[in-house]
C-alpha cells in the first residue's frame, strides 16, 4: 500500500467571482485532491463542467444545485456527484462551506 504524507498547509484561499465565495486546498495524492469552498449568502457557483470527476458534500450551510440539468438542494451531510463534463451549480441560501474531492486533481488548485 502506498502512504503519502504532506505536510505543506495551511494553502491560502483563494477569493472567487465578486469576492463572495472561495476555495482552499486541503490536500493531494496519487489521482485525488481535495478542497474547501466558503460561501456567503446569495453567492454563486455558475454552471460549469470540466474535465475531471467531483463529488461534492455539503460541510455546512443550504445550497441550491443544479447537476446535469437537474435541480436539487443541499444541506449539512448531503453531497452530488458531477461526473467528467456533466454541468453543475451551487446557490448559497444559507452561508456554509462544501468540501469538493476531485479525479484526476484540478490542477489550477494547486496553483493558487
């Protein structure tokens, strides 16, 4: 079994849009990453794909989402799937955080 260690953090988080909402990496190996987005009140996520798989749980806070062109709701515990290219969106309703993992990493995360 392999067994990576970092010890590189805390990563800086990196304000988003209008300032409203932002991310920051938690950690990173093999094909995986992981990160955090912060969002304030009536911020949003716009619809979006790319190239790599996600899934996203709500860590705290009340989101509206779309994936795949379906709507659906977030709450503390809930999580979605986007699969590669499949679009999806959050709305933050109530101010929280999601914690996104993501195959192959997003590179541009580990850039700032």
């Amino acid at each position: 079994m392999q067994y990576e260690r970092f010890g590189e953090g805390p990563y800086p988080t990196v304000p988003l849009g209008d300032g409203s909402y932002s991310r920051r990496l938690l950690a990173f190996g093999g094909n995986l990453l992981l990160a955090t987005m912060e969002f304030e009140a009536g911020s949003e996520s716009a619809v979006h794909s790319h190239d790599e798989e996600q899934l996203t749980w709500c860590l705290s806070g009340e989101f509206t989402t779309e994936v795949g062109g379906v709507p659906g709701h977030l709450g503390p515990g809930d999580f979605f799937h986007a699969g590669k290219g499949v679009p999806h969106g959050a709305r933050c309703v109530v101010a929280g955080a999601l914690i996104h993992a993501f195959t192959p990493q997003r590179e541009e995360y580990k850039k700032g």
